[in-house]
DNA sequence: AATTACAAACAAACAAGTCTGTTTGTTTGT
DNA sequence: ACAAACAAACAGACTTGTTTGTTTGTAATT
C-alpha cells in the first residue's frame, strides 16, 4: 500500500513520524508510567530524533493529550464497529461484558489511570481530553442501544447498565494494580454477567419485543414480586 | 492529656512531627498530585524544615508509603467501627453504600489514583503498601459479613457483593476526574442501592434465618441506618 | 542538684542528575 | 529557492539525597 522505497510526501512523512510517537506514547505510558518517563525515550521508542517530536509537539503535555486522544479514538472505532455487529448479527450481553473488558484490559484503562491525576491537577489538560472522551462515551452509547433495542429494553435503563458495567470494569483494573489475583477478577465478572443477564431478561419480558406472548419465567417472576414487595416497604421513608 | 506548654519527650516529637508530615503528604497528594509536589513542599506544608523530613524518612518513596499506610489504617478503623455498630444496632445495605461512597470519595480514592501508576511501576513501593491493603479489605469484609449475618445471607455471596459495589465506587469516582456531573454519580449510586437491597432481600427469601429471631423489621433498620448515617458523618476529619 | 557527655531531632545549604523547552544547523520535499 | 521536516546541542529550572552544623532532650557523674 505504502509506497516501499520511494520518497515520501511530505503528508506522508508527517503522518508517519507522528504515528510512531503516539504509539511509542502510548507503549511508554503503559509500560513505565507517565511520570517515569520522557520525551527523550517517546523520542527513541518511536525511532526518532527529540527534534522530530518537538517540531510535530511543543510540549510533552500535548504530545501525552495527542496519544491519548489516539487512543480513545480507536477504541471508540472499536466499539462503533461492534454495535454493527450487533444491528447486524445480534450479541449476547455476556458477550458485549466481555468485550469491554477485554478493551479496558488492552492497556486502554491501565493508560488511563496513568494520565487521570494529570486531568485532575491540570485543567488545560483536562478540556483538550475531554471532547474524546464524550466521543468515547457515545461510542460506548451506540452499542448499548443496540442491544438494548434488540432486546427491547429501555434505552435509558440500558445506559444506566453500561455506565455500571463500564465503572465495575474501571475499578476492577484499578485494583490489579495491588491484587494480582485473575481468578476473583474472573468471578467479580461472572457475577456481573448474570445480573446483566438478568437485567436483560427481565426487562425483556417487561417490555415483550414484537408480537411475542409475555411468557415470564418463575425465576423473573420472583425477582418482580421480591422487587415491588421490597418498593412498597420503603415508599414511606 | 498532652502538658501544654511543657517540653515534651523525644518520643511525643517524633509522633508529632511524623504525623504532621503524614497528614501533610495525604494533603498534598490529594490537592496537587504525586508528581506535582515535592518533598520540600511536604515539609513546608507540615510546618518544618526540610531536614526534619529527611531526618524520619530516607525517601520520597518512603514517606509516600508511610502516608498511605496512615491514611488505609484510619480508614480501616472506621470500618471496623461501622462494622461494630452494625453488630449491635443493625444496619441497612443503603447505609452501608453510602458510607463506602463518602469514605472513598472524601480523597481516599483520589489519594489512591495518585500512587496507583506508582505502585503498578515500582515493585517496592507496591511490596509496602500490599499489607496494608488487605488490611483494609478485612476491615471491608468485616462490615459485610456483619450486615449478611444479620439478614442470612451467604457470606460468599455477601464478599462477591461487597467487592462489586468497592469496584464500582472506584470505577465512579476514577470517572468523576473527566466528569463533572454529580447528578448522573447519585444516579448509578441510587440503581446500584436498589440491586443491593434486591440482592440482600431476594437471598433473605431463599434462605429465611433459620430457628432464630425473626428478621429485624424494616423500621429498626431504618433506625439502625440513620444512627450509621450519624456515626459516619461525624467520623471524618 | 548541677554539670557534663551524649544522642536524637532538626535546620539549612550543597551536589548531582534529570527533564523540558529553545535554538541552531542540516536534510528532504515542492 | 524556499519551506517544512528533522537532528543535535544547549541553557535553565527543578528535585532528590547528602552533608554539615545547631538545638533539644536524656542520662551519667559528681
């Protein structure tokens, strides 16, 4: 595709050397932290001189915003191509929980925590990221609400099941950093997978997709007369 | 207790000054972040010379570690302290989210996002805080197990529950540093406080207590809660 | 009880290294 | 030829750990 030993355009050249510098960002950010490392090593990582990163970024802080956005940006392509799949060929919740926290494992979260303090601390920082984050946030968006229109659940409640799921999935990575213990991770997940199995379900038979009978199944209807039984108590306080 | 303006002894200088340093670095941690303060800031903030810092802690790295073993074991205490408060006058699974929620976002959390690439990067530094940790997560375990007690449910249902909802704040507050909107935090909190009272009610039915007392009626638990609330809101410092 | 001897706590300046942003010089593309 | 892309040298600003000197508490001795 790209033109072997031939001169680059100029385009070509910018494209590419950037390109490296975001990924080698990106490596370095996951690999030794933001703090431990410089632009030096971005600079040596990618194959380049510090000259080259210093012409394409004028500070390290917008190199790191850069990278990041990179980043953010292809897992919400990501995500955008896995509502396709769903629209098209359907999807399990197991299966969107799973790929989420695949995605989130993929170094994507472990190179978030590295720059939130810097968002926190550093509001320049914080605006510049933000825009791709929202952008993120509606990728997340689009596959909830595909499966929850396959399903035929509420919208909104479904959004409230992805912003959950994303959080658990957030805080679980965060505490690998001092609990290396895969399989409590792999529990913690599997708990949550039936409640959003059940969620589904539930909801589903709420809210009967199409023309289908409202056939409940004893273990909904349980949890229903559990639920409103457990509403009606509290009303009062 | 402590004689006013009289000399004190080696021993009281030396826990004073620690601990005004100790605070002082969790404020700092809190306030600027980890990498954007040093350790002169931590003795300016303490109120003493540089030396004295140097004087009870060889490193960066050591006082960094020490403050957070301070900050985990108060947190601890306080745990262990709802938990007892719950041994004796019961308590609800609405209360005990609150309290998780307040304690880790009154800069428990935000103190620990900040050492977490740390510790992920540095193997010593994560060696000195991992004891500390499952110290806090016995005191966690503790405060569960006592409300699962209290309405039957399994303690290993209640950890799995207990570890879900600690990732959850976690993930929330970690998504709080991008998103400055408290309403759609109370949002997820509120859905999660109704899975849990689902959750403890729905294993309450399956597994009624067995010969004993019969389970504790919803108004004493509404009782029990606000005294919890009381307790906790004044606890803090 | 007072003086002296010693150790711990503290203060302040120093030395060494690192990192960032800038500047100056060279190559490559148009 | 001109400008963009790149390379490399440089200067300034921290930060950390160390060192040197001073004060405060404790204990021994007389």
């Amino acid at each position: 595709m790209k033109p072997r030993g031939r001169r680059k355009t100029q385009q070509e050249r910018t494209a590419d050397t950037t390109l490296k510098l975001l990924n080698a960002t990106i490596a370095l950010l996951h690999d030794r932290g933001l703090y431990r490392m410089s632009t030096s090593d971005i600079a040596e990582a990618a194959g380049v001189s510090r000259g080259a990163l210093t012409h394409h970024f004028s500070s390290k802080e917008e190199i790191i915003a850069a990278a990041v956005s990179h980043q953010l940006r292809n897992a919400t392509a990501g995500l955008h191509k896995m509502a396709e799949g769903i629209r098209q060929s359907g999807g399990t919740s197991d299966e969107i929980v799973d790929y989420l926290w695949r995605m989130m494992k993929d170094r994507l979260f472990y190179v978030t925590m590295e720059y939130l303090p810097e968002a926190r601390h550093n509001a320049e920082f914080r605006t510049a990221i933000i825009p791709v984050v929202k952008e993120f946030h509606a990728g997340l968006n689009s596959v909830w609400a595909e499966l929850a229109g396959q399903v035929g659940v509420e919208v909104e409640h479904a959004l409230v099941l992805m912003n959950a799921t994303m959080c658990l999935i957030r805080g679980m990575i965060a505490q690998s950093a001092t609990r290396d213990d895969p399989a409590y991770f792999d529990a913690l997940l599997d708990f949550w997978k039936e409640q959003m199995r059940r969620e589904f379900m539930l909801k589903n038979d709420e809210f009967p997709a199409g023309a289908g009978e409202p056939k409940q199944s004893l273990a909904a209807l349980e949890i229903s007369a559990a639920r409103l039984r457990h509403q009606g108590a509290t009303k009062g306080r």
